[in-house]
C-alpha cells in the first residue's frame, strides 16, 4: 500500500472516530452548557389575618403559599415549564409575569395568583437565564438556614 493511502485511511478514522465520540457526549455537552438552577415548590407558611366580623383584639392566621422575600424582591420570577423542543422533552423557565402577591410575614409574602403549590420555582440562578431559556435543574427545597 501506498504511504499516501494509509495517510487517508488514518485520516478517515480518526475523523470518525470523532464524531462517534461527540455522537455519545452530545448530551452530557449541551447539559454542560446550559445554566444551572435550583428549583423547589412553595411551602405553606402562616400569614395575619384580620377578620372584621372578630374581636379587634384577637388576631387569626391563615396558611397561604408563601414565596422567599429574597427570591421576590431581588430577582424576576420563574418557574419550570416541560416542553418540547426538537423532539425531545426540555426543562424551559418562563417568567411569572402575573404575580399577585398578598400578605407578609418575616421571610415570605403570601402567593395569591401566579404560581400553584406544584410548580418548580426557581430559587438559585435567575441572574442566568431569562424567559424561554434551556435550564439544567438541580432539583431541591428552598431552605432557608442555608
């Protein structure tokens, strides 16, 4: 054989070789590319209620969905949406954008519209992504000792 066609024959090879490798890394490439987020549901928390129709002198609570006051008051608000894209099922944040918040309490405000008990919200890694971004998710309850 020639030395010109063992050179080609090399060549090819490795050439596919390659893409075989790329072929079997592809997903663990894109997930390494895409933004990292940590997600967890909302928990019930106790919010104060006054009741008209009460004494003035007792004070009530009420269990509401309560989200993190950092989480409201410094960064948008997403929550993780499943969709499909080119086929295959992806996790996709989108803004919440009609938000309504109602009571307070020390760490959290009261959810009134806008998210459901059994969304993903997203409580690490808003500064990275925005509306309709691919999300890598990290999946854990918002704890807040940490």
């Amino acid at each position: 054989m020639a030395k010109s066609k063992k050179i080609i024959i090399a060549v090819c090879i490795s050439y596919y070789l390659i893409l075989l490798i790329l072929t079997l890394c592809a997903r663990r490439i894109h997930n390494a590319s895409l933004p990292r987020v940590t997600v967890g549901t909302l928990e019930f928390e106790e919010f104060d209620y006054y009741d008209e129709n009460s004494d003035a002198d007792r004070k009530s609570f009420r269990l509401g969905a309560g989200i993190p006051k950092e989480i409201y008051d410094n960064h948008k608000v997403y929550v993780i949406r499943k969709e499909i894209v080119n086929g295959e099922e992806r996790n996709i944040a989108r803004e919440v954008k009609n938000l309504e918040i109602g009571q307070s309490n020390e760490k959290y405000y009261e959810v009134l519209q806008g998210i459901s008990m059994i969304d993903l919200v997203v409580f690490t890694g808003q500064e990275y992504i925005q509306d309709g971004s691919e999300v890598y998710v990290e999946e854990k309850t918002y704890d807040d000792t940490e």
